[in-house]
C-alpha cells in the first residue's frame, strides 16, 4: 500500500500566537494518526509561484490514515485553535513506492 503524503505550504501568517497553539494540538493528533514530520519549517528557496514561508511534509502509512487523521476530532480541535491565523493550504498525496 502506497503512503501518504501530507503537505502544507503557508503564504504567510497573521497569528504566530494562534499558530503556536494549533501546532501544540496538532503535533500529537498527527502523531496518533501515524503521521511522522519529515519537514517543517520555513522554506530554504522558493521557485516559480512559491513564497519562502513555512512548508510542512508528513508520511502517513497510507493516503487513508492521512484524511482519517485530518477529519478526526483531534485535528479538528487543533484547527480550530488556528482559527484563520494563517494562510495556507493542505494537499495529501499519494507517495511513490
């Protein structure tokens, strides 16, 4: 079974506080979700369209357990912690076998 993988890339954030607090619930959601970081932090070059601001890339065991873990309460709770102090937008991704 393939993975997954979730990106996040922001164009900028307007709440570093609300930011914090997201990232503090998020963290274990993901992590109970079998998610594991393999990058997070600011962009070190950015090409084309991109913006040099915070880009995040998560394995999940599978596409499945990625959405799961998004849609699940946990999640959800961190989101809402979040509550518009950033903009940014999430893609998950088949990965490469």
């Amino acid at each position: 079974m393939a993975k997954g993988i979730w990106v996040a890339t922001y164009r900028g954030v307007s709440k570093p506080d609300a930011l914090a607090e997201y990232a503090k619930l998020a963290a274990p959601a993901i992590a109970a979700g079998g998610g594991k970081f393999l990058a997070r932090g600011t962009a070190s070059h950015a090409y084309e369209n991109g913006v040099k601001e915070r880009t995040v890339v998560i394995e999940f065991p599978s596409v499945a357990a990625a959405v799961a873990t998004h849609d699940g309460a946990a999640y959800q709770t961190a989101l809402k912690a979040l509550a518009g102090g950033a903009n940014r937008e999430i893609r998950i991704v088949e990965g490469m076998e």
